[in-house]
C-alpha cells in the first residue's frame, strides 16, 4: 500500500513540458503542494495554471538545472521531495568512478 502524498511537498524540475508537466500534474491530482522548476517561466506558469485549476497548489521557481542548485528550500520547507524529469536522466557517467566498465573493473 501506498503512502499518502497529501500536502506533501514536491519539487518537480522539468515541469514546464513533457513528462516533468505530466508528473507535476499527476502529484497535484494525488494530493501534492508542487514547487515547479524549469528554465523557462512562461511553460512554467502554463503547468501552474492547470494546477491551480484544479484546485491545486503550485509555486513556480524558474531555474536551470545544469547550474549548482540555484534554489534554498526557505521557502518550501526543508522536507521537500525532489523529482526530477525522466529526461534529465541520462547514460552518461557522472564521476571518473562511474565511466569505468563493470567489465573491466570485475576482471
């Protein structure tokens, strides 16, 4: 059984289009305070404005992801929950320790 989620804090980067949008919108439906961030404000404030719609709650904080985490959590609160879009998962290595093969490194 599932945790409940309702008046959680989410953090969802990537949510301004795609499956970030998709899955700010699918936590909100499940109970979920949003905190939405994105390079761009405008697609930002679209996803915001479905939130709200529909009786949800949704603060937009404009950042890009590639910088050193360029939001505090003042003012969402230190328990916020971070999702990060799908797309912003990637292949590739992210320390010399992660680029070495398991085959390799397993001889």
């Amino acid at each position: 059984m599932f945790r409940s989620i309702t008046d959680e804090v989410a953090w969802v980067t990537g949510a301004g289009s795609g499956i970030g949008q998709a899955g700010a919108v699918a936590l909100a439906k499940a109970g979920a305070r949003l905190v939405l961030s994105g390079r761009r404000t405008e697609p930002l404030e679209e996803t915001a404005g479905m939130i709200r719609a529909a009786g949800g709650t949704a603060l937009i904080q404009p950042a890009d992801m590639r910088d050193a985490a360029p939001a505090s959590t003042s003012r969402t609160g230190a328990g916020a929950r971070s999702v990060r879009r799908a797309s912003t998962l990637s292949s590739r290595p992210t320390s010399p320790a992660r680029s070495t093969p398991r085959r390799r490194c397993c001889r």
